[in-house]
C-alpha cells in the first residue's frame, strides 16, 4: 500500500465525523484503496506561492504580531549571547 493511500486509511475515520467535499471520494470495498479526486494543483501552488488563500492575510497578520510581540526574547538572547561571547574573549 503506498504512503497515502496509507495516510487515507489511517484518517477515514474523520470522515464520519466531517462532512468532505469530494463527492468522488470513497473506498473500495475490495482493496480497501481509496478512490478520491485529483486537487486542483494550480490553485494550490497560487495560494502556497502568492498567500491569495482564504486566510492568508489573518494568517499573515498574526505572524507579523507574533514577531513583533516576541522581538524582546529575540533581543534578550542575542545579549545573552554577546556577554557569554566576551566572557570567553
């Protein structure tokens, strides 16, 4: 069986639980493999390589509010590390 077919097997049992929009999707009861639509790599790739996905831009802005509230522990040990550096000089 390969990798994803693997990983499909492993996750099918969130699909009971979660409504999945691929009416293309199911498993054949005699292998056991599962049967699913192609993703539109396009589209992927746009939104992987252009951020124009959904919630990029919330996505975006929490990175950029995360870097700039935690700026002081980027600070903190870059000093720790120029007095540790000088202390073996």
């Amino acid at each position: 069986m390969r990798p994803r077919q693997k990983f499909k097997s492993w996750n099918a049992w969130q699909a009971i639980v979660m409504v999945i929009p691929d009416p293309n999707l199911y498993q054949d009861p005699d292998d056991h493999v599962w049967h699913y639509t192609d993703p539109d790599w396009n589209w992927f790739n746009e939104v992987v390589h252009h951020n124009t996905g959904p919630m990029s831009q919330a996505r975006l802005a929490l990175r950029r509010q995360a870097h700039t509230e935690q700026r002081w522990v980027r600070e903190a040990a870059f000093q720790a590390g120029q007095v540790l550096q000088n202390q073996g000089a």
